[in-house]
C-alpha cells in the first residue's frame, strides 16, 4: 500500500464536499445508514493515482481558462452546438466531466464488501447525474437561448409544467393527453369474462376461423398494467397471439385502493393465477391450457402451477416465461437495496397492511437510469417549457399501479432478500409446500441482453431451475424493448442454439448460439403452435353459458383505475 496521498486544500474541499454529498445519498437509499459509508476505507493506492490525474486535467483546465475554452466533453447532454459556442458553458461542462470522474473513481477505490461498493457506486452516479450543469438554467446554454428566443415564453410554460407534475407527483415523460386507454391503446378487441375483487379475465375475439383447441393464458406483472402487452395494433403481443389462432385470455389486475390493503402473496396465487386457470379451463372446455407469464407474472405463475403440482394437478401443457426471475442470485441493480434492515422496515411499515404507491415504485425505477427517465425530462420540461413529445410505451410506464404491502413485504423476503423460491421444500404457498422441480413441462424462456431488472444472467438461471424440455432465447435490447419487438418491425436481434442445448453457464450457451436478425417472436409462435392441439372452429361469443358472460368490453374498468 501506497502512504496516504496528501491533498491540496482546493482537491481536498472538492473531494470532502461532493463525497459527503454523494453519502447522504447513500443513506437516502433506505438500504443502509450513510454513516456506514462515511466510514468506508479506499485502496490508498489508487486514490493516489487518482489524486495526481485529477491535479494534471484540473491544472490543464483551469490554466486555459474561458479565454482558450476546452473541448466539449463528447456526451449528448452536451451534444448542442451552443456548449461549444460559449466558452464558459464549454469549461462548465468540460469541468462537471473531470469532477464526475473523479468521484466514480472514489467509488471504485473504496475497500469493503462488493454489496457495499455496488451501493456507493449507485450512490455516486445519481449524485453525478443531479449535478450535471445541463440541469440548470443559470448554467444550461440550451435553455438560455429557448428564454430568449421566445422572450421568456419557455419559463412561463416550464414553470406551468413543474407546478403540473409537482400535482401529479411525477416527472411527465410523455404527453398524456393524447392517450385513452381503449381509445388509442389497448384496443384489441375481447370482454371481460369474469372478475373477482384482484383481476379482471378478459377474452379476446378471434380473428381467424380456427383457433388451437388449448386457450392460451397471459399472467402479466401486476406492478404494471397490462396493456404493455397490447399497446398499439402494430406491436401488441396479445393482438399478435390471437392473428396465431390462439384463444387468448389475459388478467388485468386490479389497482389496489385501500379495501386491498391486506392481501398477500397467497392470495394473488389463489384468488388470481390459480383461479384464471380454473376459468379458463372451464370456458374453453379445456383439460390443459397454455400459459404465459411476464416478468414478476411469471414468478408467479411459476409459483401457482407449482402450488397446483403439489395438488395432484397439471394444468398446464406448456409455459412462456419472458424476463422472469425464478432464482434470486442475481437481481441486478435492484439489488443496491435489499437488505435485511431494509426488508424488516418494509415488513414494520406495511407487512401486515398497507399500500405501496404506485408513484413511489415508478420513481425508483425511473432511477435507474437518471439521466434517461428524469433529467432529461427536467431540462426539456421545465428549464425549456416543452411537451415532451406523444410515446405509448411512456404513457404506460406513468399509469403506475400500487401493490398491496403484505404482498410486497413476502415478495421483498422469499425472493430478493432470501432467494427461497429456488429451494425445494422452503416455501408453502396457499397450504402447499412448493417445488419449482415438480414443473416437468415444456418451457420456453426468453431474456433481454441489455436488461437491467432481469439481468440475462438470471433468466438462464431461471431456465437452471425448471426440470422439463426447454428452449432458451435471447433478445436484444432491455426489459420492455426487448419484449415488445414485433417481427412486422423486422428490429433487433436474438439468439438461439438449434440444439436446445443448456449448458452450465450463459456465456457457454452464447458460445453455441446463433443470432438471427429480428424478433423472437416468430419463433415462439412457432413452439407455441406445437403445444396447441389441434384446430377447432373460433368460438362466435365470449366466455361460456350464463355463468361467464361478457361483462363489459376489453379493456375493462379494472386498467382505467389510477394509483
């Protein structure tokens, strides 16, 4: 180990300031109490080398000054001709850019448990991300100019927004006013078939003669809404399952308000997942059915079909897992605030009823990515009074859903925190002793490459998991793009091994797969089509006999429900 660097008052001040700064975030994070990362130790060799990197480009900068500005930083922040044009905007932005550095390299040099580092690390970037001078006006030569072209206009209109979102209690990403759910999205035509007090069951019109004699099932995840799966016609998943002649059933889960304060896990798997498959089944008139389950969907899914093996019952005859986390290893960045202190104040907080806001979910993974899903709308709606330009999949990603905390506060402890889903014999859910090894089914798995909620990493871990035929794909792109990539689009990539094969790791699997250009989901309908059955005449009515009549048009009242 190096001796201690000894700092220079100015890089001393610089680096004491921005770094307890970027600590209160830490202990902001509710994960772990700044103190903790006050106290942590560097590797004193790198801070260092960071110090002697930091004096030379600091030296260099301050030495040519706003007389002999220097070069802007290549970032898309300042991508704008105007930072280059102003000699102080240029030093501005060329200075946030060593400073940001600088910090990140703090965070690599700290000494402690990888946990920890990942916090810090997390910590520092949204530190970095706030104090970018692009999100100031005073420093922002972008918005200096919008002002005075249209005199002022643009602050008028950029306060009128901040005072619209601060009622809204979330940074607008998207002009809303142009979306209606049912009018403009989620339009693909179907009925609510049945309700209960947690979802809506709707069925949606054929639009071929025949069908596959086994409904397909769609188990979305209920900390969103549905209509991810049916935003416009072009790239709905759910209108592109009926054109595949599948009898497509979809759950659309109700926004829990106050009455739902108390329900479980327990209750999700056996007042919702386990009782769509019983409707479906019995609509269609179906021994078995095909299921598909979505991110947080198909951990339940998964869940509701082992609960039903240890029942003696096997429902289903095939299952589509897409992003989904069976195995907690590896949680991504979500992991940053998990731990047991945390998990526990959650349990105190609301394990025994309670709400978790809808607004306060989409904030955390809004921050995620700082830069992408808030500052960038901060500046653009606030410091330059735009609208933010119409995008469907934003609109959805703002209609956030609350989570009842019993169910929140079980999810948080037997998945992320304890990872006990994975374990044969850990679990029991609604009275049964759960083993995700009972599901000896086909399953067709499918990861993003670039996800950052459900690393690709644990969607092949999920693949690990399950014991019966699989077939395992891989998408470009992250959680939702990746998804949502119809083949009409020809966009994208994805990966497959014509083998099937499943090696011990991913980078094995990779090793042996091939990339293919556009969507997967012509090859998934191609497997689905395979655990069908065969063709049988569309059904000309919703549901079946008096008991499961249409109750009122898709997309039901349930979606239109606001958190």
């Amino acid at each position: 180990m190096a001796s201690e660097p000894i700092w220079t008052e100015g890089v001393q001040q610089f680096f004491t300031e921005h770094w307890a700064k970027a600590m209160q975030t830490f202990g902001q994070l509710g994960a772990a109490p700044s103190t903790e990362a006050a106290q942590v130790q560097f590797d004193m060799e790198k801070l260092q080398s960071l110090q002697q990197n930091y004096i030379a480009q600091a030296s260099q900068l301050w030495s040519g000054g706003i007389s002999n500005p220097p070069q802007v930083p290549a970032d898309r922040r300042f991508a704008s001709p105007n930072w280059a044009k102003s000699p102080l905007a240029a030093f501005t932005a060329a200075a946030y850019s060593l400073n940001a550095q600088a910090l990140m390299g703090m965070a690599e040099a700290v000494q402690a448990d990888e946990k920890t580092r990942q916090r810090i690390r997390f910590a520092v970037e949204q530190w970095v991300a706030a104090m970018a001078p692009s999100n100031f006006l005073a420093l922002n030569p972008d918005a200096q100019q919008k002002a005075l072209e249209t005199k002022g206009e643009s602050l008028t209109k950029g306060l009128q927004n901040m005072l619209q979102d601060m009622e809204k209690g979330y940074v607008s990403m998207t002009d809303e006013s142009v979306f209606q759910v049912g009018k403009n999205v989620a339009t693909t035509e179907g009925a609510v078939v049945y309700e209960n007090e947690i979802f809506q069951l709707l069925e949606y019109k054929p639009l071929t003669e025949k069908v596959h004699e086994r409904p397909f099932l769609l188990v979305p995840p209920c900390i969103n809404k549905f209509y991810i799966l049916d935003l416009q016609p072009e790239n709905s998943l759910i209108r592109y399952a009926v054109s595949q002649g599948q009898r497509t059933f979809v759950i659309s889960w109700r926004n829990p308000d106050a009455s739902c304060a108390e329900l479980t896990w327990d209750d999700y798997i056996e007042r919702a997942v386990i009782e769509a498959i019983g409707v479906v089944q019995e609509i269609a008139g179906a021994k078995q059915i095909n299921a598909l389950g979505f991110c947080v969907g198909g951990t339940m899914l998964a869940t509701a079909l082992a609960v039903l093996a240890a029942r003696g019952q096997k429902p289903a005859a095939s299952v589509t897992l897409l992003t989904t986390l069976l195995d907690f290893t590896d949680t991504g960045i979500l992991d940053v605030f998990i731990d047991e202190a945390f998990v526990q104040t959650r349990e105190a907080q609301m394990g025994q009823g309670g709400l978790l806001k809808g607004q306060e979910l989409a904030a955390t993974f809004s921050f995620l990515r700082p830069n992408d899903l808030v500052w960038n709308y901060v500046v653009g709606n606030y410091l330059k009074g735009e609208t933010p330009p119409a995008f469907d999949l934003l609109y959805w990603n703002c209609d956030s859903t609350n989570l009842p905390g019993p169910w929140y506060a079980w999810y948080l402890r037997n998945t992320y925190l304890e990872n006990n889903l994975c374990k044969p014999g850990k679990l029991t859910v609604c009275g049964e002793v759960l083993d995700l090894g009972a599901l000896d089914l086909p399953v067709y798995i499918y990861g993003s490459r670039e996800d950052h909620i459900v690393p690709i990493h644990a969607s092949y871990a999920a693949a690990k998991v399950l014991p019966g035929e699989k077939r395992f794909v891989m998408g470009a792109s992250g959680h939702i793009a990746g998804v949502i990539n119809p083949p009409a689009k020809n966009k994208r990539s994805h990966w497959i091994r014509s083998d099937d094969a499943l090696p011990e790791t991913l980078e094995a699997w990779q090793a042996g797969a091939q990339e293919l250009p556009g969507s997967w989901w012509s090859d998934w309908s191609s497997w689905l089509a395979g655990h069908a059955g065969k063709l049988v005449a569309a059904p000309k009515r919703y549901g079946k006999g008096t008991k499961f009549k249409e109750i009122e048009a898709a997309p039901g009242r349930y979606v239109l429900q606001k958190a």
